[in-house]
C-alpha cells in the first residue's frame, strides 16, 4: 500500500467516524476533513464519499422507537446521545399514565 492509499484509508474512516457520531449534515463533514486531507479528497470526491457516509449514519442510528415509550427507554439506554445541547440531552424523560398512554418531556 502506497503513502496515497494510506491517506485515502484514514480520509475514509475519518468520514465515517464523524458521520456516525456527528449531527452535522454530511456534506459539511466532507468538506471539513477535506481541508485536512486535501490529497485524498481529490482521489476520493463527494460523489464517492456520500454514499458510505450515509451507509454509516443510516447504520449508526437505533430502529425506529414504535411508541413514546419506546422512544424514552432509547434515549434513557444512551442510544440517541447525539441528540443535545450545551452538553445535555433534550430528553428529560417519559410519563405513563394509568391507560399505559406515554408522554415524552423534552
């Protein structure tokens, strides 16, 4: 493997890591690491890139909570701690009532 190949690879996995654990748009992540790595982002475009950046994102997140309770116990188990803000999660918690209905607080 050549010094070529070897910045692409880091280039790579830097994308991916950032897309999985940032929230920022994907392009936007594309275009940061590509001022870092700018040899390897002209061996390996956003045309390229976007794919497995989404690929990673899409793999990253939880399934789709079915109800609000699910949705707390998802956020409660630390799966969604992307979602914050100034360093502490939106969520606050969830409220059941005697019908089992769910409340989320945010």
């Amino acid at each position: 493997m050549n010094d070529e190949d070897n910045m692409v690879k880091i280039f790579i996995n830097s994308l991916k890591l950032r897309a999985k654990n940032e929230n920022l748009p994907l392009k936007t992540i594309y275009d940061e690491e590509a001022l870092r790595y700018q040899v390897a982002a002209g061996l390996y475009p956003w045309s390229t890139a976007e794919s497995i950046m989404h690929y990673t994102r899409r793999s990253s997140l939880p399934s789709l909570p079915q109800t609000l309770h699910e949705l707390s116990i998802t956020f409660d188990n630390g799966e969604l701690f992307r979602y914050s803000c100034c360093g502490s999660s939106i969520f606050n918690g969830c409220v059941r009532d005697t019908d089992g209905n769910s409340i989320s607080l945010w």
